[in-house]
C-alpha cells in the first residue's frame, strides 16, 4: 500500500483525498423490501452519520495512511503543518529545504517552490508585525509619558491659580 501510494502522483493524490471526503458525505438511500403483506413499520430514530467534510480531517486521515517515507507524502505532511500558526517557520523552512533535493516529480517540485515562497513570505510578514508591535508599544509609552507631564503641568497650574486667588 506505501509503495503505491509513493509512485500516485501528487495532483492525484489530491483528487482522490478530495473524492474520500466528498464520498463520505454522500447518504445511501434505504434499501427497498417486497413484502408480501404491508407491516406496520416500528419507529425508529434515524441514525445520524457525521460525515467526513472538512479537509483538516481527511488530511489527518491521510498522514494516518501513510507513513512518511516518499517524499511527495513528506512535502504534504510539511504543507499541513504550515496551516498551523504556531509552527516554528525556521524548522519548516530546513525540513522544506532538505525536501527540495529528493523530489523527482515536476509537480511536486513545484508544489515545494509554492510552499517556499509562501513559508518565506510569511516569515517576512511575521518580522514586519513583530517591528510595528514594537513600534506601536513604544509610541504608546511615548503618548503615556506625554499624558503624565501635561496632567503633572495641569496640576501645577491649578496651584498657581490657588495661589493667586489666597491673598
């Protein structure tokens, strides 16, 4: 089963990954029974399946198939750990790199270029929120400086005007 998973090519393996959960959405109608005198037919509850529609679990049924050991399996494994946030980018970005020299597929190639310029991508835009975070703490320590000096320069100038007043 792991050797013919591992030469199923990759646009493939995503269209029998999406044909999986679409069939487990599917209902089946009730069997049909001639009968020979109509009986009276006892209620029952239907029975409620919870199908399989969302991708997170057919792909966590997927990595539970396969072992690992082709590398097009391995550059699906690595493509869900991005969907995850709290990924560490540094270690995806090796694992991804290390990948990329066992790849012989073209669409798996090109499936491990995407995942590299959106792992880069999201590496940059991961650097620019963390310098506007500090931007924007430092402007509000900024603003709360300026709040305590104009209320300290108030204060001193309602002294002044009681001093005034006290003749």
């Amino acid at each position: 089963m792991k050797d013919i998973l591992c030469t199923i090519p990759l646009k493939q393996l995503c269209l029998l990954l999406c044909s999986i959960s679409l069939a487990a959405c599917a209902t089946l109608p009730p069997p049909v029974v001639a009968a020979a005198a109509p009986a009276p037919e006892p209620e029952t509850k239907p029975v409620v399946i919870a199908p399989v529609c969302r991708i997170e679990s057919a792909l966590a049924q997927l990595n539970n198939t396969i072992s690992g050991n082709c590398p097009s399996d391995k550059l699906l494994i690595l493509a869900q750990q991005m969907m995850s946030n709290h990924t560490d980018l540094n270690r995806l970005q090796a694992q991804l790199e290390a990948l990329q020299n066992t790849l012989n597929d073209p669409a798996s190639q090109g499936m491990a270029k995407l995942l590299s310029n959106q792992l880069a991508e999201r590496k940059r835009l991961t650097s620019l929120l963390d310098k506007q975070t500090i931007a924007a703490k430092e402007q509000q320590k900024r603003a709360n400086d300026l709040a305590a000096k104009l209320d300290a320069l108030k204060e001193m100038e309602k002294d002044m005007l009681e001093r005034s007043k006290k003749p």
